[in-house]
C-alpha cells in the first residue's frame, strides 16, 4: 500500500483507540459513577479530561478522512486516470459512504468532546458571609398598617 495510505489507516487506528480510552476516562468522571465522588472537582476534570481526548480522536478522525478525500478527489479529476470502460480492475474512485460516514462521526465526536469541555468546574470564590436582617424585641404581635 502506498505511505499515504498506511498513514491514513495508522490515524484512523489511533482515533478508534483514542475514542476508548477518552470514553473511559469521561465515564469516570461522570456524575452518576461512585468513583472518585468523594471529591467533585477532581471528578468533573476528569470529564473535562476524557473531553479533550474526543477531541483529539475526533481530529484525527476528520485528517485521516480529509486526507484520503482528498487524494480520491484528485484520482477522479485526474485526465491520466483510467476510466472504467477501459479496464475493470482500474476503476475510478469517487466518494463513498465511508468517507461521509468518517466525516460526520469525526464531527460528532469533537461536538461531544466540546460539550465534556463545558462541564469545566467553576472556581470557588469566597464572599463574605451573609448577615440575616435584624429582628425587632419589642414585637407585640399586632400589626398595624
């Protein structure tokens, strides 16, 4: 197989992988699991973590479709390139399922890996303590208006 084609494949190899382990690290940080809940923002950095890596899979998704969209895109405008009626085993490529398919799971899994990146933990911020209103002793208990 041609180098750019080894790569392509090499690149969809490490986003399936990537996909795995950011899932596994997102679950961790969900709020619903009983790991880590002892300490909530430790727990929500690793979803913002497990985020970041989905993204990542989702980009080296998207460069391994484009790629190789790319290079069928230049095979079909091609004048050198050999038509079918000339020979069949040297058919023409055009864009098929899996590459529409590469495209919006890429798409889906950076939206996803954006959304985990939302959940980022606010920082604490210290206000002063609030003070309840002053109550008045001499309360008769009648109100008058």
């Amino acid at each position: 197989l041609p180098g750019s084609l080894q790569a392509t494949r090499a690149l969809m190899v490490a986003s399936i992988l990537l996909g795995l382990v950011g899932m596994f690290v997102a679950v961790t940080g969900m709020k619903c699991m009983k790991c880590m809940e002892d300490d909530q923002v430790k727990k929500m950095r690793m979803a913002v973590f497990g985020g970041v890596i989905f993204i990542i899979s989702g980009l080296a998704a998207l460069v391994a479709t484009s790629w190789y969209g790319n290079r069928v895109a230049r095979a079909f405008y091609d004048p050198f390139t050999p038509r079918q009626h000339q020979v069949l085993t040297h058919l023409v490529f055009e864009f098929g399922s899996a590459l529409f398919i590469g495209w919006a799971a890429s798409s889906l899994a950076i939206l996803g890996g954006s959304f985990l990146c939302c959940s980022c933990p606010r920082r604490e911020t210290s206000y002063p303590p609030t003070r309840g209103y002053p109550k008045n002793a001499s309360s008769t208990g009648k109100d008058y208006v």
